[in-house]
C-alpha cells in the first residue's frame, strides 16, 4: 500500500512538471511572436559590436577609430526575423547600407546599417619642433598636444593628418596663435556625419586624468594630494562642519569631469565620495575624495634646543591663558612654568611667591576658560595644586590632596591635571594618580570648591607616571584619557562613570585636549613616534576618531617620560592650538573656523 501511494505521488509531480514546462515554453512563443525583428550584432572584421544606437529606420554601430571600413568583413545578428544580407562578405562600409528586415510577425521593415570608425590621426608635425607621440593626446571631442615650457604659442605652424575623414576648416602649415584654444572640424567617412574638436597646444603639463585643487564652502585648497589609489585628500586652511559642504573641483588641464558629480551638500567625513574624471589621454579615472585636512603653518615653532633654560624632561605640558602659551619648566630657576606671548617669545616665569616645593619644581599644569592656571609639583613636595589667577599673579594654595583630606591611605602623587569651566563659576578638575588606575575629579559651583574628590578606577592598568584624564566639552558627560601604559597606550573615551566606550590604541601621549566648536567636537594630542613629536587634531562629533590634522615636528629628542601634551581654545572664530613634546619642541596654530 505504501509502495502504491509514493508511486502515485511521483506520477502526480511528474505530471506538475510537464503541465509547467509546456505552459512556459508556450508563453514564451506567444511573446517573442509579438517582438520585432531588430539588429542586435555586427561582426566587423570578426569582432562583435552592439548597436549604440537603434531607431525606426536606422541603426549605428561605433567601432573604433581609423578602421579601414571599404573593405570591411561583416556579420550581421538579427533576431526574430531574417536580412537580406549574405554574412561573412567584404563590403564598402564607409556609408550607409541598405537593408530589409522581414520579421517573424509577418512585418517588413526597411532600414540602414551605419558602422561608424571617428577619424584618427595618424600625423602631426609642428614646424621646427619635435614633438614625441606621448605629448599627443587624442579624445573624442579634444587634440591637445604639450609642448616645452620655453616654446612660443603665438606662431606656431602645424600639419597633421586623420584617416576615416576629412579635415574641413583646417589649413596645414599656415602659422596660426594658439595661446588660447581653437577648434577644428572633420567630415566622416560617411560624408554625412561631422566630428568638431577643441584644439589646444599648451605648454602646461597635460596626460591622465588627476584634480588639481577643490573649493570647499567657498575656500579653496592650498593643494590636493592624490594617492596611488586614486583618494584625492584636499588641504584646505579653515575649519568647518565638513558633514555638509558643497564642493568645486578643478581638474587636470584638458580634463572633463562626470556631469553627474553635483558636489552639492557632501558629507566628506565619511571618506567615500566618488567622482570619475576623463583626463585628456582619453582615459576616465575614478576618483574617492577623502577625508579634508586642515592645513596650516606654525604662528611659531621652537624645536626644544630653541627653549632656553628647558632641561632634558621639561615640556610635560602646556596649556593657553589667553594671550600667552604656558609650558612645564620644572627645572628653572623658579621652578614654576614659563610662559610665552603668541609670536614665541619667552616673557618670564611664573611666580615663585607662595609655592612650597623646596624640591621639584611644578611639572603638571592646565588652564580653566578664563587662563586660571593650576599646577603641581611631584608628591614628595607639599600636596598641593596651586592657582595662578593669570601668568603675572602671586601663586596660591587651591586644593590639597594630602592623604587626609582625600581618604587615601597615602598621600598620592599626581600624574596629569585637567579642568573644564571656570574656576570662579562651575568647573570640574580631573587629576589621575600616577602609575595607578585611581582618577580624582573635584567639582568648583558657584566658586566654591568641594575639597573631596570623587575617585574613580581608570579601565586600563596600569598607566605610567604621567598620563592625563579630560573632562568632556561643557554640555557634555563624560571623559577622555590621554595614557601610557604597559602594554597599552592612546586614548579611551570614558562615560560619566569611567567606563570604556571606545578607544584609540598604539599612540604614545600623556596629554591632550577637546573643545566644541557649533555642533561638532575635536580632541588634539601628541604622539611622541620615532624620537619627534607628531600633532594631531580629530573630528570625535559621530563616535570616531576622524583625524584632520596631522604634522610632524622637525626637531628630534630624547623623552625618557615620554610626555607630549596639547591644548585647544576658540577665540574670534579662530582655533588656537598648541603642541608640545619633550625633546622635540613646542609649536602654536590659530586655525581659521568658518
């Protein structure tokens, strides 16, 4: 019984199959019996060409250049219906050739096979001038020839010769100016179609397709640099919201770009925009623009030997108290930091009144918004970070973190200061213990500070004896650390808690610095790399680490702590940073905000 059942199932589905087949196959006739006999084909010389073009009573097939087509081999590929043409036969396919097309829906249709080969030139001299064929660039609409940078374009005699048509308004040999450009046009073989080209003798540089430089919400680059894959990344001296910019591109001499790039609202922070470009060699080349960066010269620069009075690990850390640049200078006489006007010039040291560091000087220091400055020397010293209300003022106790006052079992030795706000409003200021993973943050309301931190436990150990944790941008929760430590290194964004949200890893850094500029965010640091200080600026508004400048410091030195700090402040839609590094130097930018 169960033998019968699966027989009669395998002859039910048997019979399923052959009821669709059949149906399909007869759908099938009954559709093409409707379509039109049409060209879809023509074999020139044994190679297949597609129509690219099909209408009512003619159809073009484009072959290329300088094909010989009087005595050309065809084949002709018709579907749904037969030509009266014998295929595989030597015809004269310079003009037009008559055809019948009698279709399979009984229909007749008449028609005309034009197999276009452009002009192509094969000759071009210019009188007294040797010019190699590599400077010669054919394309469909354009001649441009690149001639020496010494040669005179304004009599210039030129004989050149096409095959598959003839040159219409051209005279060979006749001296002609061609400073600026000039046309031509050639008749076809076909003596029907007409081919016009711009005609450009240049001596500017001239070949495959490349973008020379890009304007970008109104300013344009300082210069372009292009990759050997193709990722043109503009450098452009201002600071924007990159996220939505309209951009113009000029290209290459004698190039043409894709109709289709609008450069309309671009987002160019995601690094992925596309635009294909045909240079005058004839060839289109894809280009990806990448991220912007922002380029920008030094308001000044002094490689560390330039610092006098700096020892060999000064320079822990910087900071702006506007209109002056502060640097650790443990090791002067003071022993208090120095502090610089903004062409460079070293004016003085900080005030020694009132300090009590009989044997380290101060090494860790940072600035609120209004140019408070505080600072610390090493824990063997008085616990205390002390408080400069601007770079001229007497020092003063502002909080001690002496083991009694803060809980701890032992008096901590601080690794790195950092503030946000203003000391005599609302701050928050963040000193992490020195090779330990406990982080302190005091709060200032009203002017008034609470004198017992909050202690947090930093996510990674254990970071070495210099390394710094920022409180995010006002408006904002959360941190970022700046860190050293074994076996790890970079930045880590920390939430309001100091739990890990992302991190950067592999940079050696102890210090750096976030700002909010509109609606986006940026951190700066240093990276100490190869004996040299390496300065950086990213874009962190979306989660990611987008980085928008990067230059090296030209000194190198020895950095036994491996400290490199950087500070950020906006003034006058200007970005005022700057970078120092041990061993190599300290440098300042003012960055334009547009």
């Amino acid at each position: 019984m169960k033998k019968l059942i699966n027989l009669i199932f395998s002859i039910m589905c048997i019979t399923a199959l052959f009821t669709v087949t059949f149906s399909s196959c007869s759908d099938d006739d009954e559709n093409r019996a409707y379509e039109s006999v049409q060209i879809v084909g023509v074999k020139v010389n044994n190679e297949l060409y597609t129509p690219s073009s099909v209408s009512a009573t003619e159809t073009t097939v484009l072959i290329p250049a300088g094909v010989d087509l009087s005595k050309a081999k065809l084949q002709l590929l018709v579907i749904n219906g037969t030509a009266n043409f014998i295929n595989d036969q030597e015809y004269d396919a310079r003009k037009p050739l008559d055809l019948t097309l009698n279709g399979f829906d009984g229909t007749t249709v008449q028609t005309k096979l034009r197999i276009q080969s452009p002009p192509k030139l094969v000759s071009f001299i210019i009188e007294g001038m040797t010019v190699p064929n590599s400077d010669i660039h054919t394309g469909e609409e354009s001649l441009i020839v690149q001639v020496p940078e010494e040669a005179d374009l304004t009599a210039l005699k030129v004989t050149m010769e096409y095959i598959n048509g003839t040159i219409m308004d051209f005279q060979n040999g006749v001296a002609l100016d061609y400073t600026n450009p000039r046309s031509f046009k050639i008749k076809g073989v076909d003596e029907e179609t007409i081919y016009t080209y711009e005609f450009i003798i240049t001596t500017e540089k001239v070949g495959p397709a490349s973008i020379k430089a890009m304007t970008i919400n109104g300013i344009e680059t300082d210069y372009v640099l292009t990759d050997d894959k193709n990722v043109a990344v503009p450098y452009i001296p201002a600071l924007m919201d990159f996220t939505s910019v309209n951009v113009e591109l000029t290209a290459g001499f004698g190039n043409k770009i894709d109709e289709s790039f609008t450069g309309q609202g671009l987002n160019l922070m995601n690094g992925n925009n596309k635009v294909s470009i045909k240079g005058s060699n004839g060839v289109t080349t894809e280009f990806t623009i990448g991220i912007p960066q922002i380029s920008a010269e030094p308001t000044f620069k002094k490689n560390y030997t330039e610092l006098v009075g700096f020892g060999s690990d000064n320079l822990i850390c910087t900071a702006i108290s506007d209109p002056y640049i502060v640097a650790s200078n443990h090791s002067s006489s003071s022993k208090t930091p120095a502090y610089f006007d903004y062409t460079g010039n070293k004016i003085d040291n900080l005030s020694a009144v009132g300090l009590s560091i009989a044997t380290h000087g101060i090494r860790i220091l940072a600035t609120d918004d209004k140019g408070n400055i505080l600072g610390a020397a090493l824990g063997t010293d008085k616990p205390v970070i002390y408080r400069w209300s601007n770079v001229t003022a007497k020092a003063t106790e502002f909080i001690s973190f002496d083991k009694s006052v803060i809980g701890e079992t032992a008096t901590p030795r601080l690794a790195g200061i950092s503030i946000i706000g203003d000391l005599d409003g609302d701050a928050t200021i963040v000193a992490p213990k020195a090779q330990s993973v406990d982080v302190f943050v005091w709060k200032v309301i009203g002017g008034v500070l609470n004198p017992v931190p909050q202690k947090y436990t930093f996510p990674v150990a254990t970071p070495s004896f210099y390394w710094t944790v920022n409180p995010m941008p006002i408006g904002m929760s959360g941190y970022m650390g700046f860190y050293t430590a074994k076996g790890a290194n970079g930045l880590i964004w920390l939430n309001s808690t100091m739990g890990e949200v992302s991190r950067m890893s592999g940079l050696i850094t102890t210090g750096g610095d976030m700002v909010k500029i509109e609606n986006r965010v940026y951190v700066a640091y240093t990276v100490y790399a190869d004996s040299k200080g390496i300065m950086r600026i990213c874009d962190i508004t979306d989660g990611k680490y987008n980085q928008i400048f990067n230059y090296t410091m030209e000194a190198s030195g020895a950095n036994g702590n491996s400290t490199a700090s950087a500070c950020l402040m906006v003034k006058n839609n200007e970005l005022y940073a700057v970078f120092g590094c041990t061993g190599s130097g300290l440098y300042f930018y003012r960055i334009a905000c547009k």
